[in-house]
C-alpha cells in the first residue's frame, strides 16, 4: 500500500508538470491555431533561468527568498514570448501553416544553442530548493516534501487557468478570438493584443513547468525536447487546444509513466505512444477536441 501512494503521489507531480507544459500548447493553439514546437525549450528557458538565478545568491540570502525566484523562469519565459509573437510569428498568420511549424522549429533550434552559449554544456542545479523542506515519512519509506508543492501548484493552476478562462471577461473575449477571430475582431476586440497574451501566458505555463520542476531534476540540454515530445502524446489523447484534455490527457500520461518505469521500464514509452494511437483510432480529435 505504502508503495502504491509513493507511486500514485509520482503520477501526481508528472501529471503537474506536463500539464503546465502541454496546457500552455492547448492554450496557444487553442487560440492562435498555431503549434509551437519551440514550447519545449521555453519550458528549458524557465528552469534553467530559475537555477540561475537561485546559484546567483544562493548562500547569501535567506531560504524565503530562494523560493521566492522560483516565478522568475517563467516571467523570463513569458518576456520572451511577448516579443517572439508580435516578431517572428504574426507576419505568418496569413501565410500556410508549413510556415509556422518551419519558423518555431527553427526557433527551437535557436533557443537550444542560445542556452547552450549563455548558461553552458553542463547541467544546472537548484537542489537546495528541493533539499529545504525535507521530507515525510509513508508507512517505511520517505518521500520528499517539495514533490507535494510540486503537485500542488499543478493543481493551483488547472484551477487557476480554468477560472481565468472559463470565469473572466478576458476569458470570454479569449473564447470569442479562438471560435471566430474576424467576427470579434468587427465587434472590437483587439486581436492582435489577445494573441500576445494569449502567447505569453501559454509561455509563462511552460516557464512555470520548469521552474518548479528544476529543484528535483536539474537543468540539462535537451530537456525542452523531450518534454515537447509527452506534451504532444498529452495533446494528442486529450484534444489539442481543449484545457480539459491537457488535463485529463496529462494525468493519463502520468500515471502509465510511472506504473510503466516501474514495472515494465523497457515499453514505457511504447505504452505511451499506443495510448495515443489507440485514442487517435477511436477520436481522431483526441478525448476534447474539436471535430
């Protein structure tokens, strides 16, 4: 039973962070209908500008506000969605939607060079943050008491987004701009602003992913790949630009993940993407989206 909450609390902090990740590519898509495949690397700016700042004055400053930069990787991975979108991607909203996928593919690649020459080819570390609040104890075994932070803020902010979406007047004019951009933008909607913030908060997500994950894992070259890759077996089983389906789509994936590394590590990912070949045969939309 104690094996079985440690295992189910994992899924949990897979399930935060992937939702972060992948609720922000809904989020983007959902409006813009735009896939970004630079998400990935966004989500690497925000850890690695998070252990970056934590190693600046780490040793010199109280615990307090070692915690309090956390929110600093994903404000600089918002900052610089806020200037990509109006800069490399609105001149290609008229154009095919190859343009789109060339442009944030390219700029994956750039993004992955640029924190290759601005924080170096060796991994980043922000342990004091996941070493500070100890840890409790599960029947006979340990379990670390940041993962359930981790968790959560996955789950503040599912709550959060959805409220801000489902419950604000900026969320009803972010709805209208995604079922009929030209019919709001003849009633007076400024599309152009809703776009950029609509791109900055679906990065401040991927940002925020990284950041409060960074303290557990470390910051390596290639993470922003590889946590593009399960974001879009996520997108793809839950719908792509539906909330709900990021969700659900991330707690599926974060619970075959860690029953799968478990118990069956060498078919972990084969599981993963069957999961979502299977949901593609059955909803080709995926468990949300729109058909």
């Amino acid at each position: 039973m104690d094996t079985f909450l440690i295992h189910l609390l994992n899924s949990l902090l897979y399930a935060s962070v992937l939702f972060l990740i992948a609720g922000g590519l809904s989020l983007i898509y959902g409006v813009m209908r735009i896939v970004n495949l630079a998400h990935g690397n966004l989500y690497a700016v925000g850890a690695y500008t998070t252990a970056w700042a934590v190693g600046r004055v780490l040793g010199g400053a109280p615990t307090l506000v070692l915690y309090a930069l956390l929110p600093v990787g994903a404000v600089a991975a918002a900052a610089l969605g806020a200037v990509l979108e109006p800069t490399l991607l609105r001149p290609l909203y008229k154009r095919a939607e190859e343009y789109q996928l060339l442009i944030t593919f390219g700029l994956l690649l750039v993004l992955e060079d640029r924190i290759r020459v601005v924080w170096g080819p060796y991994p980043l570390a922000a342990s004091a943050l996941f070493e500070g609040p100890g840890s409790f104890a599960i029947g006979e075994s340990i379990y670390p008491t940041y993962n359930l932070a981790v968790i959560t803020v996955g789950g503040l902010a599912a709550a959060g987004l959805w409220a801000f979406v489902y419950k604000t007047k900026f969320g009803v004019i972010l709805r209208a701009t995604s079922q009929n951009m030209r019919m709001a933008s003849a009633l007076g909607v400024n599309v152009n602003r809703v776009y950029v913030q609509a791109f900055t908060l679906g990065c401040f997500m991927a940002g925020l992913g990284g950041a409060i994950i960074v303290p557990q894992q470390g910051a390596v070259l290639g993470m922003g790949v590889d946590a593009l890759i399960l974001a879009f077996v996520v997108v793809v089983i839950g719908g792509l630009g539906s909330l709900e389906g990021a969700l659900l789509g991330a707690l599926m994936v974060g619970v075959v993940r860690e029953f799968g590394i478990a118990f069956f590590p060498e078919i972990e990912l084969a599981v993963l993407y069957f999961m979502a070949a299977v949901v593609l045969l059955i909803r080709p939309a995926g468990l949300f989206g729109r058909t």
